[in-house]
C-alpha cells in the first residue's frame, strides 16, 4: 500500500519568483506594492499577479496573510479570499482570466475561504492551509470585509506555499 506525502513545491519556472523560505508573495511588498495598503473596509478588493505554475504542477497551496488594522477591528471579521482562474489564451502569453477582480464582481466559482479577523489592532498572520488550486495560471483576489480598513503602510503580504502529494 503506498503512503502519501506532502511534497513542498521546488518552484522552478514559477512565475512570479519565490523567496529564500521558499514562499512566494503574491501580494505586498515587492509584488504588486501597495496592493494591499489602507485596503478599505466592508468592501476593499486587492487582485494579485498572476500565478504560473505549470512546471510544478502543484494540487494545493497554504496562503498566509500579514496584516494590520488602522483601528481595531470587530473580531470574527472576514477577509475573503477566492481564485480567478485563466484556462485559454487567445493571444498566446496573455491569459484570459475569468470575470472576478472587485468586490462587485467576484469569480462565482472560486472562494476558496476566509481569513478570519481577531479583534485586536496588532499584527495579525492568518493561515488558509490546504487550498485547492488550479493547474493553470490563476490570480488571487482578497476582500476585506472587515469593520475597518488596513493601515497605509507597506508591511502587508499574501504569501503562498506550492505544493503537491508524493506516494512513498
């Protein structure tokens, strides 16, 4: 009988690049800067860079977010997070991602879960573990649909960890 395993991601020809701790930040500082800060509240939306993985071939993804609250926010609040799937390319390079990039307008088929807010106007690192992703490129959106907006500063990130199951 074979045992499976998870297997971290090597992130080889992932686009964009990982990070030393083999994370790869899809939204904060150094990738698309500035996507998250002073994101309003109730209804802010921020998408990230795309996300290649077809080298890889990674099935799942541990999403952290880093985060701070300009005040103190209700707790239980939530920071939704859903996948906006590419799977054609009409003009080869430049994928057609489905309809999702505001608040407004999400992709109907993506939330994949929420980061769930303490009440506490500290730091906060929230882990969304084991989250199905696609074989293809995707993007990230995250809402905020929290009491209160993030501060301006760019300390911000949504980080990922790639990775898929080895049998031994």
């Amino acid at each position: 009988m074979a045992v499976l395993k998870w297997l971290p991601s090597a992130n080889s020809g992932m686009v964009p690049a990982p990070n030393a701790d083999g994370t790869v930040t899809l939204l904060g500082t150094g990738v698309a800067p500035g996507g998250l800060n002073a994101l309003a509240a109730s209804t802010g939306a921020a998408l990230s860079v795309g996300v290649n993985i077809d080298t890889e071939l990674d099935l799942f993804a541990d999403f952290e977010l880093f985060v701070t609250f300009v005040a103190t926010p209700v707790a239980d609040g939530l920071v939704k997070m859903y996948i906006v799937r590419s799977i054609s390319e009409v003009v080869p390079g430049t994928p057609d991602y489905e309809d999702g990039s505001t608040a407004a307008i999400v992709p109907r088929n993506g939330y994949v879960g929420a980061f769930i807010i303490r009440g506490v106007s500290t730091a906060q690192r929230m882990i969304l573990p084991e989250v199905s992703i696609p074989f293809k490129k995707f993007k990230v959106l995250l809402i905020n649909e929290c009491s209160t907006a993030f501060t301006a500063v760019n300390t911000h990130t949504l980080k990922a960890r790639f990775g898929k199951y080895q049998s031994i």
